[in-house]
C-alpha cells in the first residue's frame, strides 16, 4: 500500500468541504492547464488556481499530442477556451532517450515476448531542449484540426527550483 | 488571455518558495495518482499529498490506457511503485457517446474535411457506469505488460459533492 494515509487525509478534507459540492462541472475560467506528473509540481498552488476553475491535464513530460482527447472534451463540451502548457526544468524527460528505455525494459524482463513486443515501438516522447520542447507542444495544439483556437495557446517553463514561470511561447 | 492572473499568482507563490526548490526529482512516496482533470478535484488537497511526494497523471476520465506510457517512465526511471485510480462522480465522461460527440464536431465544422477525418473514428472514451469503469481502468494496469505489478494497484470513486473517496476496486 502507499505510503501516505490518503484514507485518513482525505477523511479530513472531505469533514470540512464547505460549498465546493455545489461548484459546476464546467471550469468557471474557461481554462486548461496541460502540465507534467513531476511530483514538484502543484499546479492549483503554482498559478492560484482555485477549485472549480480549470481543467488540468498531466503527463510525463505535458505533452499536448497525448492531451488532444482531453483538450476536445474539455471545449466542446465543458466550454474551456484558453491553454496553458507548462512544461519544467530537470524534467525526467530530459533524461534518457527511447531507444535507452526499451532496451532496459527489455533487459529487465529478458525473454518475455510479451514485454519486448510492447515495448520494442513504444514512443516514450523524451526530449532534449525544454524551451524548443515547449515550442513544439504549443504549436501542436495549433495545428491540431480538432482543437479550438479561438483562444490563446501560450506555453511557458516553470523551474522546480525557484517555483517561477518563464513565458517559452 | 485566461481569466486568471496567473503571472502575478505565481511570482507570489515564488516569493515564499523556500526548501521546495530542493526536492528531488523521483516521487518521496513511490506513489503514483491516476485521476480526472476536472476542475473541481485536487489530488494534492482531496488525498493529503505534499509536495515531492507523488506523481499525478491526470486526463479527462482518468482513463488509465492513456496513462501507461507516463506510468511505465514513472516506475522504470523513478522508482515509483504504488498506483491508485480515481474516478469521480458527475464525470463529463458519463454525460456523452462516441457517436454523439463526433456528430457535434463534424456539423460544427461542416465541409471541413480535416476536422471530418480527424474525429471519425476518434475515440474519446465515455462510460456510463462509474464503478465498472474503475474497476475496468484498474484492472486494464493489472494486464498491461508494460506496468510493474509489484506494487498495489487500487481503484476509488470521488464524490465531488462531498470530498469523499469510496473503495470500488
């Protein structure tokens, strides 16, 4: 089992919830953050993002290509308008390449076929340059047929050391 | 731009940053939260989780196939091992059909042959039983080659009405 009691913490948050039960399921700032798992990452407290205000979309690295599901559902059906992406620096995506990933996968579970076969394709979406990384995603978004753009698609890079955001594109 | 003033939100948040900038990178707790993007959860908050301590996936539904390559980066390079999956109450993923939601963007954008193709086979993943589909995500990590199973891997329902998290796999 995890480590943390999140039976017990969230027996406390859940004791003293307030109004946010009556908060409505569309975000009420119309806004989607697409931002990375890192676990130095709070997004709500990072951009004082208040309950009931945004979408936030996480996955290794924020990368939008993966988002796009979630994207559509989000503006066409919940109303959102603007995007943010946030991606960060020491990044675990900055540090190992595809081809390193499949082949300590495949080494850790040598002669299984069905391990090597998932995983011998897998694209692991690792990058190298942050900034060129951020660029990338927020253009991606862009260019996507189906997401939106009638509102603004800017990314930016947050340092995990210092908690500031940089404007990237 | 987006409703909320999230620059200067941040540089607040930066001023009294303090030992964050010198958390290390693989989660402290080994866990990873798999859950919904929508607007009215915070993991960290809901689960009890600080900062540094785990690595949160989320996306709309909090559909675990779209999570494996992030939890594969997250146990193989960072050493995470625990997995929970939390779904929720009043999820916009119960409210539409694949078929629904395809029809609405393609009359959106009638004669728009990018869009037609981009969304004609799309699948955008709704459910319409809250339990089953947790048990169906949980169990989808449990079969999938690629996630280490060494850990636990653990399903629960979010009430957003009232804060609080049941068992359901």
């Amino acid at each position: 089992m995890a480590e943390i009691n999140f039976i017990q913490n969230n027996e406390q948050y859940a004791s003293n919830f307030g109004d946010r039960g009556k908060l409505a399921l569309p975000p009420s700032k119309k806004l989607i953050v697409v931002t990375c798992m890192d676990a130095r990452i709070n997004p709500a407290e990072a951009l004082g993002i208040k309950d009931g205000e945004a979408h936030v979309i996480r996955n290794a690295g924020g990368l939008t290509k993966e988002a796009v599901r979630s994207v559509v559902i989000s503006q066409r059906l919940l109303g959102t308008k603007d995007i943010l992406v946030i991606q960060h620096t020491d990044c675990g995506m900055l540090t190992f390449t595809d081809p390193s990933l499949r082949e300590q996968i495949t080494q850790a579970h040598s002669g299984n076929d069905g391990v090597t076969n998932a995983v011998k394709n897998f694209e692991f979406g690792p990058f190298d340059d942050l900034d060129q990384s951020i660029k990338n995603n927020v253009q991606f978004l862009k260019e996507d047929p189906l997401v939106l753009t009638g509102g603004s698609i800017t990314g930016y890079a947050y340092a995990v050391e210092t908690g500031k955001l940089r404007r990237v594109a």
